[in-house]
C-alpha cells in the first residue's frame, strides 16, 4: 500500500506524489540543525536483505537518499566502501558537504548501527539535464528478449529465498538462471529485467539499488553458489529511466586472488543507458 505525501524526485521537491514501498524504506528523518554536518536517523528495514544482511545496493541507496537530501540535487555519481554487514535494524547517517558548487554537490556520509560503521559513501550530485546532446554512443542495449519471455522468479518449491526478491519482480535471461538448478550456463554474466514488484518508478536514487539487485555473474561459473560479499560499489548515474522494466547486464572477466569485478549497464524501455556501475567483490566460498 502507499501513501500520499511531499516527496522529493530527481530534481526536487514535487507535491501529493504516492510513496512506494523502496522510498518508505530508504527514508530517514533529518535532526535539527547540524551545520555544515548533517545527522539522519533512520533504519535499516526488513525484507530487504538475503540471508539477515541488507543488500548492498539498497545500503548505498539509503544513503545516497539522505545525501541527495542534504544536496539538493540528484546523484551523478555514488561510491560506497562496505565495513561490516548490516542486519535490521535503527541506523543513523552523517552527512558531511565536501564541495558545494553552482553545478554540482560533493558529500560523503557514514552509515551506522549503534557505534559499527557500516558504510562509507562519497558522491558528487547535480541536476542532468535531458538536453544535452549525445557525442558518442558506442553501444547498444544487450539482447535480452522482452520482459515477459523472461525467466519468471523461482518457486517455493527450489527452497528459501532472499527476502528482497518478494520486493521485486526480477526476471532473468533464459538460460542465465541455470545456476539454480546446478546448471550454471558457463559465462559469468546475468542479464534481464528490473522492477519493482508495486509497480513504482524508478528514479535516480533507485538505480543505486538496481545495480546490485540481480544474482551475480560469477553463480554461472564453476564457484559455489554463495554469499559474495561487496567491498566497493560504484554507480554512474547517466540519466532518469523512462516508465518501465529496466533492461539489465552485468558480467565478470576477471576472478582471481579471492576477488571479482562485476560491470553493469542499465538501460531503460526507450533504450536509452541510464546507469553503470562496478564493483569489487570476494568469490563466493561453500
């Protein structure tokens, strides 16, 4: 169910919009005063998470929401750097502005249970504009076919599952899902679709969590299937996603040393690239 309320979108503030379940959950209440520093309190929500800790995605997008906030603008660019992992749980988020300019905002925020830090972002946030011409575009949107030939989410029946995946309607590429079924496609990469499973737009903020909320790439390869917990997570921001599944690709070249990379494209239903993003990781163990 959602509510109606002031909330703020990509570029400000906009009246009597409806509230989705991921805005309710990535919202934090700002303290009075703070100057230049800026505290939130907030929450890390249930269902949200696999396996008891919270997605990391959807961390760096619970703090880029406050920092986004402090910034009056929409991110740009957002990297997180991951300490500990975070169960349900109440939160605080300091906000710190680094470099407060005409055109853009740089801040850096702490994520915090209790005295732990979580998660330490710094992000650069400004106003896209739509006008902008294109100069290059050297590349297209992956072949992925239509959202509703897509592999539906797993059933009961193949065992537990994440909490978070009742929180979206992801749909994988045929084939790419085979690591469910101890039959892994060989290639370390995932593709398909993103939405939300109330249907909710989604917005600059919420790209932060798209980009890590498929499986990773690596499940497709000989690697257990398995916790892979992220130590960095960037996201480029290239625009605001058109109405629509988000067409999604990410893949691993290199897995060795106990750690991977994951690159990611996100693409909207106008074909248009709206996101990237990298990440480091550590491989997956039994």
């Amino acid at each position: 169910m959602r509510t109606r309320t002031d909330v703020v979108n990509r570029f400000g503030p906009v009246a009597s919009e409806t509230i989705s379940e991921f805005e309710r959950a990535i919202r934090s209440v700002r303290r009075a005063g703070g100057d230049p520093t800026v505290w939130f309190d907030g929450a890390v929500r249930e269902g949200w998470d696999i396996g008891g800790n919270a997605n990391g995605g959807y961390l760096l997008a619970l703090a880029g929401r406050a920092m986004a906030e402090v910034a009056g603008r929409a991110p740009l660019t957002v990297t997180g750097h991951y300490l500990a992992p975070a169960p349900a749980g109440p939160c605080t988020i300091e906000v710190r502005p680094v470099r407060v300019g005409r055109r853009m905002a740089t801040m850096s925020a702490t994520l915090r249970q209790g005295d732990r830090a979580i998660i330490e972002v710094l992000g650069t946030f400004a106003e896209q504009s739509a006008d902008e011409p294109s100069l290059l575009i050297d590349g297209e949107p992956p072949a992925i076919p239509a959202y509703e030939e897509c592999e539906l989410p797993p059933g009961a029946d193949e065992g537990p599952l994440p909490a978070i995946n009742d929180r979206l309607a992801v749909r994988l590429r045929p084939g790419d899902g085979g690591f469910r079924t101890d039959q892994p496609s060989g290639r370390a990469e995932i593709g398909g679709w993103f939405a939300f499973a109330d249907g909710a737009p989604v917005d600059a903020v919420g790209l932060l969590l798209v980009a890590d909320a498929l499986a990773p790439p690596v499940f497709n390869t000989e690697l257990p299937v398995g916790w892979v917990p992220t130590l960095e997570l960037t996201v480029h921001v290239r625009g605001v996603p058109a109405p629509g599944p988000l067409r999604c690709w990410f893949r691993s070249r290199f897995i060795f040393g106990g750690l991977l990379e994951e690159d990611g494209e996100i693409w909207d239903s106008s074909g248009a690239l709206v996101a990237q993003s990298r990440q480091l990781a550590l491989t997956p163990r039994e």
